[in-house]
C-alpha cells in the first residue's frame, strides 16, 4: 500500500491548529486526556485542510473591505444553491423553497421545534450522529432508537420489519442521516424509499440529513431524498450544508429545505419567532464555494480522502480483533475493537493513552455503538499512516 501519492500541498500540508480556538485540537486534551503535544486530533467532524480559494478570497474581500453589517439579499446564495444540487446530485431545487440556519444542528433543533411538542418521540437509527440525541432530549422530546443491522460485507443495512413493530403512535419525526454518520453507508434508491414509506406509514416528518452527501467515493451514488421520494414532499424536510464539503463549519450555515407550502409557512413562522437571520461571513463563504473551481476541488478532495480510508483500513484491518467499516461516504472511519475481547476501557485507553489519539467514543453514538471508536480521516495521509503505526504499536500483543 502506498503511503504517498505525489505530494498535493493543499492536503499533504500539515497546518498546525493548535492554539487558534480550534475544538478538535484546543479541546483534546480537556475532553480525553490525549495533549495535542505529541496527540492526534481524530473527533470532531472538521478536516484539518485549508478551503479552497475562492471561499479564502471571498473571506479576505470582506475583510478587506472592513465594514461588517448585516447581510441582505440573498438571491446569489439561493442560485448557488440551486446550480450546486443540480449539478452534483440532479436535484432541482426552488429558491424559494431554501432557509439559512445556523447551522445543521441548529436546523435539526428549528425542525423539532416547528413539527414535534414535549413529550412527543422522535425516531433515529442507530449509531447516528451524537447531536440528533442530544438536541431531541434537551428540547424535551424522547428519542426511540431503532437498530440499524450489519450486512454480510460490514455495512450497516435496515431493518425496517423491525422498526415497524417499535412504533408507539407517540412518534412525530424521523431523522435520517443519509449518508449516515457513523459508518458512511450511502443508501440505495430503494432503502430510501422505505424510509419514505415508513415515514407515511407512521404519520411521521422525515428530516433528511444529508450534509455528507459531497463526499461519497467511487462505487456509491448519493440520491437525495427528495429525488428518490418526490411522492412524500408534503411530509419530507432536507437539510444541506457546504461545512462539511468545503470544511467551513465555522461558519455556521446550514439549508432547511422545504418544498411543501404548509410546511413552508410553519418552519418561516417559526424561523420569524426564534428572530434567525444569516451571518454574512458563511452566506458569502458559501456562495463562492458553489462554483466550478469548488466543484474541481472537492473531486480532488474526495480522491484525497479516498486514499486515507485505504491507507487506515488496510493498516487497522491488519491488527487482529479490529475492524474499521468499510465507508462509502464521509471521512469518519468506525472501527470496531468487539473482535479485540477487551472491555470498552482496556481498548479506549490503548488508544487514547497509548496510541494518544483522541477519538469519538462509539456510545454517544447511540445503541450499538458500544465496541466502536470514531477516527476523523480529514487530515494529511502522513499523520494517517501515523495513526496506523501508533494503533498497531497499542494493539502488537494480538499480533
Ligand atoms: C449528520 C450531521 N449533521 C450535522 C452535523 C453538524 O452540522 P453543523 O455543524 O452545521 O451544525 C454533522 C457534523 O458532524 C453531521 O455529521
């Protein structure tokens, strides 16, 4: 397996974050003991790139010009938006149909507080991403997991028999992470549509997190929701964002898209109580990314990120008792230590103390995640072969 392709200075180059506010590395040490000294930063969901160009210079124009007021007229971001969906996932998107939120966290808690009450459940499949869980219970609603099952090869499957007979009639939304985070799962035509109809089925909202959806690699094609179930877009919520894609989560933008008029009203009568409007730094970060020289960077990034998931699986899958799930999508590698016979603290603290690198611990991630560790791929292929090396050094007695 090779290490290095020809070096690519805008993914090969280590750029130190520490000491900047950066979560991933300023908060390590406090959330898991692992000093970003000598540590490697491998949780929080952002990648240690650089973004493009065109978003550093719509960022230094800004800055340039030095008046920083509030933002308006938003007609460029809509149209980016619109020319990004269709160009990338043959989606044709109405303007008008978009929201900006704060965020997709932000946009998930919007959505919950527009269709859900207290007291009412709302159904995740499981692992899923940590803040579904957090955001459903701060905001007083349950949460009803349902278990995703492992397919033959590793991924993670549905089993959606089975999450018919956990329905109570007390659940008002479903959200699904498509792709799904933990595990990178990018799910077919007909899986997605029978969420739809498990969603029709049981009266619910879907909420259709799709903030992946650009980084899919070579073998998978994301379809979006709304195009693999037009039929329920009078119950059907998307949600999008360029963070992930473009690596500016710092800016704070998510979409809430809406296409059904009745929904549309309630989700702005509500986007009007809670006071939302954008913050000019992530709508003019955004609608510079959504252009061709973003396009041709993000197929170099995914290529990039490609050779990552097969330089760590290739090296994880190595020690005896681990199992890193092959991912589709997503730089987020889940790997399972349950082959390994140790108890969840044995091989936490191999990783963290002696590996000393900071991953996600799978539980947050909801039932079935107790066995898995989440490892961030968003960085130089160098540290990644790092981590390979440190993890086969914590784990050589099963060797
Ligand atoms: C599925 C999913 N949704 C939302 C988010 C976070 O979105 P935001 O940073 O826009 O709040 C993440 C971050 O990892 C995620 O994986």
């Amino acid at each position: 397996m090779t290490v290095h392709a020809p070096f690519d200075p805008r993914f090969d180059t280590r750029i130190d974050r520490r000491g900047t506010h950066c979560g991933k590395w300023d908060m390590m040490e406090q959330v898991y003991g692992v000093a970003p000294d000598d540590g490697l930063a491998m949780w929080v969901a952002d990648m240690d790139f650089a973004a493009p160009d065109p978003v550093r210079d719509a960022v230094r124009a800004l800055a340039d010009h030095g008046v920083f007021g509030y933002f308006g007229d938003d007609g460029a971001y809509r149209a980016a938006i619109r020319w990004w969906m269709d160009l990338r996932h043959g989606w044709q998107v109405d303007p008008a149909a978009i929201f900006t939120t704060h965020g997709l966290v932000n946009g998930v808690a919007m959505c919950l507080d527009t269709w859900t009450a207290p007291g009412d459940a709302v159904v995740l499949f499981t692992p899923v991403y940590h803040a579904f869980a957090r955001v459903i219970r701060a905001a007083g609603r349950a949460v009803v997991e349902c278990p995703l099952t492992t397919a033959p090869d590793g991924t993670y499957a549905m089993d959606i028999d089975a999450w018919d007979a956990q329905m109570t009639g007390r659940e008002k939304m479903v959200i699904l992470c498509s792709p799904h985070n933990p595990g990178g799962r990018v799910w077919t035509v007909a899986e997605l549509r029978s969420v739809a109809d498990f969603a029709r089925r049981h009266d619910l909202i879907l909420v259709s997190d799709e903030i992946h959806h650009d980084l899919v690699f070579p073998g998978a094609r994301h379809v979006p929701m709304a195009v693999a179930a037009p039929d329920i877009a009078d119950r059907l919520v998307m949600l999008t964002a360029a963070s992930k894609t473009f690596n500016i989560a710092g800016a704070h933008v998510g979409n809430v898209i809406v296409t059904d008029p009745a929904l549309r009203r309630q989700f702005a009568a509500r986007m009007a109580a809670m006071g939302m409007s954008p913050n000019t730094f992530g709508m003019h970060m955004v609608t510079a990314a959504y252009a061709p020289a973003g396009a041709a960077w993000v197929d170099d990034l995914v290529a990039y990120l490609d050779g990552n998931r097969r330089v760590f699986d290739a090296g994880v899958n190595a020690i005896p008792g681990l199992r890193s799930v092959p991912l589709q999508s997503t730089y987020l590698a889940w790997v399972d230590f349950g082959g390994t016979g140790m108890d969840r603290a044995e091989f936490t603290r191999r990783v963290e103390a002696e590996a000393r690198i900071a991953a996600n611990h799978g539980p947050s991630f909801g039932a079935g995640g107790d066995s898995f560790l989440r490892f961030n791929l968003g960085m130089p292929r160098a540290q990644i072969a790092e981590a390979v090396s440190r993890l086969q050094d914590a784990f050589s007695d099963l060797q």
